[in-house]
C-alpha cells in the first residue's frame, strides 16, 4: 500500500525525527570507506531543510556492546561528511536522549540539522524499551522512515517511536518510498520474464527467498558458494568448496520444486588455494576435484545465465557469483553484471555485495534500482511483512 511521503508534510517551523540508515563502514582510524548510504539520504534530508524544517537524524552504526571499544561507532564522522555533502553546518549531539541532545533540538532554527549520537549506545533501541522510545517521540512533531536498511526491524526507532506519535504526520522518506515501489512492483506487478538471480554463501540464508521466488518467477538461477549445497544434493564431487551438509536435504528438496525454473551451473572456476595466483582449473559442475574449491561460475555457466537475463523484462539480483573481489574469479559476476546492465529489464540489485559488486563493476549507472539494504531488501524478496512500514500513514 503506498505510503504518504515527507514531500505531503508542511514542515515549516516543525521538528521533524528522521531515521535514517547511515550504518556506513568504517576503517581502522574511523574515517568513512563507503558514503553511499548518506548520499542516499541527501534528497529526504534536503527536503525538510530547505522548506524550513528543522531536522533530528537518528541512526544506528554497527554493534556496540557496552564494551570499551564501543567509542569507534560513533556517529560524529558521519556528522562530519554530511555537512561536507550538504555545504552546511550539521550539529551533533554527545548523546541519543541526554542532556546534550535535548539541549541541541531546543536550539534548532528553521533549516538547521542536528544528528544524535548512535542509537545502539542506549540499551533502550533494541530492547524495544517504551521509555526510551517516549523520550525520541517527545522531540518532535513529525516521523520519517527513510532507513529501509532497518525496515525488517522492530527496534525502537523504527517501529516503538512512529507508534509514540500516533496523531502526528508520520511518513516515508524518498529513499524508503523508491525501495518499496522497485521491490514491491518487482513481486506483485512484475513484467515478465521475470528472473531471479541468487548468489551468496549459504543456502540457510535464502531458503525463504528461494521458495517464493520460484513461486512467482519464470527462472530463478543459482550462482555463488551456495550452489555447491545443491551441486552436493545431487551427488556431485564438491572438493574443499564451501558448502552447508545440513541443508542437503532442503537443496534436494528446492531442486524438485523448481523443476525447469531452476538453473544451477553446469561448469565451476576452481583453484586450489583461495588467492589469485592459485593453480586453476575449470571443470563440469559436480566434478571439483580433492584439493580444490570452486571460487565463480564458469564460462558457460556465465554465458547460460546471461542469455536468460538478455531475455527477461525484470531481473532482481541479489548476491555475487563468485569471489568477485579477487579476478580471475570475478569473471562470471562480471558477465552476469554486463548482460543486466545492456538487458533493457527493470533491474533491482540487491545491498550488500551485489551493490558492492555492480559498483566495483562499474554499472551502478545502467541498472534500474541498486537498494541500500541487504537484509530488508532480502525480507521484502520472502513476502515478509514491514511493520516499520505498514504503520505509517496511507497515501
């Protein structure tokens, strides 16, 4: 059901709590590798500012546990790059409902920004505690979910607050608004054929997906480590490839539901150590031989998979097919990425290492949707429901 979006609130003179997903990654020194999830924001966050809002950015960075090495996920880098992105002063506070952080929201003016201080170091978010989520809703008089990161989540911030600020405006960001409108139209209105493709480690982790996917897809293709699960299913020789015995009965199981929407590789890259200059060897799927592990799809995998993507008018990809971080083994994501980004379809690639791989790539620019949030976009794939989402207000 679509959503009312920030873009339907007059925020003028209003204070505005914005959750957002600024989770970004960090090096040893805390400075930022990867801003995309910020830059992301920078539409929503705009909007409020610019017609005179006054702005509360709340998130999450990482796990902190309470330990002494927590002060590595602090928010203020982040504070730092989006007033960089923004051109203008973004004010951060110490602390998440603290003294600091009430006494920054009092300040804000029409049009300024303050971010708080990384939820997670208040027990409170995912303990889902009432108080703490009282004490987020009390400061202001608009919600906006515009972290669809953390949409499958039932933390404070992302279900507890909205439900503290019943009878106020409470909205979706434009970047929730756009995830939601790819990925749903992609399951329930999709133009047809519409191919999956599901790379990744473990079966365990997609099980759900798989399921559904072959329920309302024309194909469903299988790459990554998890294939040698269903390699292994079938009898197949699998060497030192990483694989899930536990699941060989769920793949064999997956393997006659699918019947011919289910394509696994017919030949596998190995090598006999995992870094580059290993020996290498390309052989039928289901023949690894002892002492080597399959590290991509092979080439006539590659192209299989490619040809039924050329013909496809939707493609949602979620995972790569190899270890695409160390060529030669980034060949058959690679392929696959090139006949996505020339097949014309509606292209959906899902967070995490699919964004990494497409951007590394170099197609983020050629494909429909690249998502920011792995897991949600993966929760969204098996049907779940968000209630992060579904109780914002109706459009």
């Amino acid at each position: 059901m679509a959503k009312k979006t920030i873009a339907d609130v007059d925020v003028r003179g209003k204070t505005v709590l914005m959750r957002v997903d600024f989770n970004v990654p960090l090096d040893d020194h805390g400075a930022i590798t990867d801003d995309r999830r910020i830059r992301e924001a920078v539409p929503t966050i705009r909007s409020v500012i610019d017609r005179g809002g006054r702005l509360i950015l709340i998130s999450h960075l990482g796990r902190p546990t309470g330990g002494p090495d927590d002060a590595r996920f602090t928010l203020r880098p982040v504070a730092v790059r989006l007033a960089d992105l923004l051109a203008r002063s973004v004010a951060f506070a110490a602390d998440t409902v603290g003294a600091d952080a009430q006494a920054r929201v009092t300040k804000l003016g029409d049009g300024d920004v303050v971010i708080l201080e990384n939820l997670r170091f208040n027990k409170g978010e995912t303990k889902k505690d009432p108080a703490f989520a009282g004490s987020l809703a009390a400061m202001a008089d608009v919600y906006c979910n515009d972290a669809f990161g953390t949409c499958h989540r039932t933390d404070a911030s992302m279900v507890a607050v909205p439900e503290a600020m019943v009878g106020k405006p409470r909205v979706v960001g434009f970047l929730v608004a756009k995830e939601i409108q790819y990925l749903r139209d992609a399951i329930e209105r999709p133009k047809r054929p519409l191919v999956a493709v599901l790379g990744g480690a473990k079966v365990s982790d997609k099980i759900a997906v798989i399921e559904n996917l072959l329920r309302i897809c024309d194909k469903v293709l299988i790459g990554g480590a998890m294939a040698y699960t269903f390699s292994l299913a079938q009898g197949g020789a699998v060497g030192n490839s990483r694989v899930e015995p536990d699941r060989v009965d769920l793949a064999r199981r997956l393997i006659e539901a699918g019947g011919d929407k289910l394509l696994l590789p017919v030949d596998t890259h190995c090598g006999d150590a995992f870094r580059p200059d290993c020996a290498k060897v390309v052989v039928p799927a289901g023949s690894i031989p002892a002492g080597y592990e399959g590290l991509d799809i092979g080439p006539q995998t590659a192209e299989r998979f490619a040809a039924e993507v050329r013909k496809a008018r939707t493609v949602v990809w979620n995972g790569p097919m190899g270890v695409f971080e160390m060529p030669p083994f980034d060949a058959g994501t690679k392929t696959l990425a090139e006949a996505i980004a020339s097949s014309g379809a509606t292209s959906i690639i899902g967070g995490g290492d699919s964004a990494a791989a497409i951007g590394q790539l170099g197609f983020a620019d050629r494909v429909s949707h690249v998502s920011t949030g792995g897991g949600a976009g993966l929760a969204m794939l098996e049907g779940q429901p968000f209630a992060a989402v579904d109780l914002l207000d109706d459009a």
